[in-house]
C-alpha cells in the first residue's frame, strides 16, 4: 500500500505563521483575523535591499505549499519593503555552490521558483523597487509583473561570472522570446522597466512606487472575486505543462474541458452570469481533478538523502 505525503497544518492566521523574519506574511487587509483570500508575501531585509538568502528559501518552501492546499487562499500577492524589491543574491554572504557533488545541488533561487509555480494559487509580483539577479527570476513564474517606471531590472549574471538560475532558462524566453532573453542574459545590463528588450515582462508599469502594491492587491482582489481557483490553475497548467504540438494540446484540451462542463463551479459561474452578481465558487483542487492530470510527467528535484550512520554502542 502507498501511502502520501502527511498533511499540512494550516494556521487559524498566516500572521502568526513563525518565518526567518526574512520574509513576513500579512492578510488582505492586514490584521485581518482570519485568512484572507488574498495572502501578502514581503521580502523583508530592507537595509540588505532585500537581497536573497537561504532563509528565505526556507519560508517560502514552507509558506507555498500552505497557500497551495489552503482554499481560503485564492491569490498571493509578492513584493518587498522599502525602495528596492531585491538585489539578488547577498553576495556579503556569497555563494555557497561547489561543495555538493554537481548532481547533487540545488539552487535557492531554483526552489522560490518551483514553490510559486507548484503552487496553485496565482502569484502577482508588485515590484516597488529595482530587482536584478535572483531577483527577476524569481518573479518569473508569476502570473503578473507589476513594475515601477523608474527602477532598474536586469539579469547580470554573466557580470557576477554565474549563470541563470531559478528555472530561468525555461521561464525567461516563453515569456519573452529568445531574441529578448538572448539579448538581456548576454548583456548582463540593467534597463529601465520600458526597455524594448523585456518584452511584455512587465505587464503593467506605474509611474509612483507607492502605486504598485496598491495595484497588485486590486488586482488580486478581481481575480479572487471573479474567477475559479481550479479554472484559472488548469488554464496555466493547460500553458505552461504543454505537449508539444497543436494536435497534442486539442487532446488534453479536450478531455479537460469535457470533465470541466460537469463541475459545480462551470454551473455556478454560468448561474452567476445571468443573475448578473458575483459568482461564489467552491470547487476544491484536490476533490475533483481531470482524470487525465497530471497530463505531464511528474519531476522529482529533491536531494538524494545522506546516510545517517547508527549511534555507537
């Protein structure tokens, strides 16, 4: 008999969720007492410009999976205290690779990444706030970029004489071509957020960094009220899990929107169109699936486990 993972214990408040203190986590609004449908996530090292650690990879390999399973939780909302969004790697603390065996490591950066794209609750990035390195490419599998007009964003690591990491090389040219990201990763320049060369990185730009947080919390607020978890996770999954040809995509599409037509939530949000009022839907991620999901296959990027040698006698 197979037996799953143990289940995650989700807090009464994401506000009394203990982290590093490298990242905090506050309702919307804060000081809500329960859970909010959307959840603020806050890189919090403003004297450091919120550059990244492993501590907070930590909090988030502990925090998006709570979001992932919480159906309280419809949207993540991910930004940063004080003038910067983040400066990429702490390179006071430096680099900690080649000591593992090469099979063996993992990048921090690489594990931010797979917690918000496992996760199946949409993620949008307000970044107040320049952001280069690690700092870009964690916000790349997000669902929204929100950017202030006069920050500096960039992937330098060839400048840091490193390469791209957190899941780069797949995110960073889907979403803005190869010519695009040929041309930022090459440079290893930092650009205003207007740059020809992000392409439609950044989904929206404001003008006031005051303004960015603002715009990503009414933004996820729409897309709690107004749209289905499950739908709005299988049209990603449907995206970014492809198969490879159109012949393929019809398939799968086919066969997802076949179980979809019988579910309580594509009933509700057709009743809630002709009532003209918001829908209120309930379907759970996990009690219902597609029968053909996972489509794709399933990828395990965990270390291999060390040996514990027995106590001496």
């Amino acid at each position: 008999m197979a037996f799953g993972p143990d289940p995650i214990e989700l807090p009464s408040s994401y506000e009394k969720v203990e982290t590093t203190g490298h990242v905090v986590v506050s309702h919307h609004p804060r000081g809500a007492p329960a859970v909010t449908p959307v959840v603020i996530v806050t890189l919090n090292r403003p004297t450091k410009r919120n550059a990244f650690t492993g501590k907070m990879l930590l909090d988030f390999e502990k925090l998006f999976p709570m979001f992932d399973v919480d159906e309280r939780v419809k949207v993540v909302v991910l930004t940063g205290t004080g003038k910067t969004f983040c400066a990429g790697a702490d390179l006071d603390i430096g680099f900690s690779g080649g000591q593992d065996r090469m099979m063996d490591h993992r990048d921090g950066g690489g594990g931010v990444s797979l917690a918000i794209h496992r996760c199946r609750k949409p993620t949008i990035v307000a970044m107040q706030g320049s952001a280069v390195g690690v700092g870009m490419t964690m916000t790349l599998p997000a669902i929204i970029r929100i950017g202030y007009e006069k920050g500096k964003y960039g992937f330098v690591f060839g400048r840091r004489g490193v390469v791209l990491e957190s899941c780069a090389s797949y995110f960073l040219p889907r979403l803005i071509g190869h010519s695009n990201a040929s041309y930022l990763v090459s440079t290893g320049g930092v650009f205003p957020p207007t740059s020809k060369h992000f392409g439609d990185l950044f989904n929206e730009i404001l003008p006031d960094p005051s303004q960015v947080l603002p715009r990503a919390l009414e933004l996820a607020t729409e897309i709690a009220e107004n749209v289905s978890p499950a739908s709005s996770y299988l049209n990603r999954a449907l995206m970014w899990r492809d198969t490879g040809s159109a012949e393929a995509a019809h398939l799968i599409e086919s066969q997802v929107i076949n179980h979809m037509f019988g579910t309580e939530d594509q009933r509700e949000g057709v009743k809630a169109f002709f009532e003209k009022r918001k829908p209120n839907f309930k379907a759970n991620l996990d009690d219902n699936p597609p029968p053909n999901m996972p489509w794709w296959t399933e990828v395990d990027t965990r270390r291999r486990p060390k040996a514990k040698m027995p106590a001496k006698l």
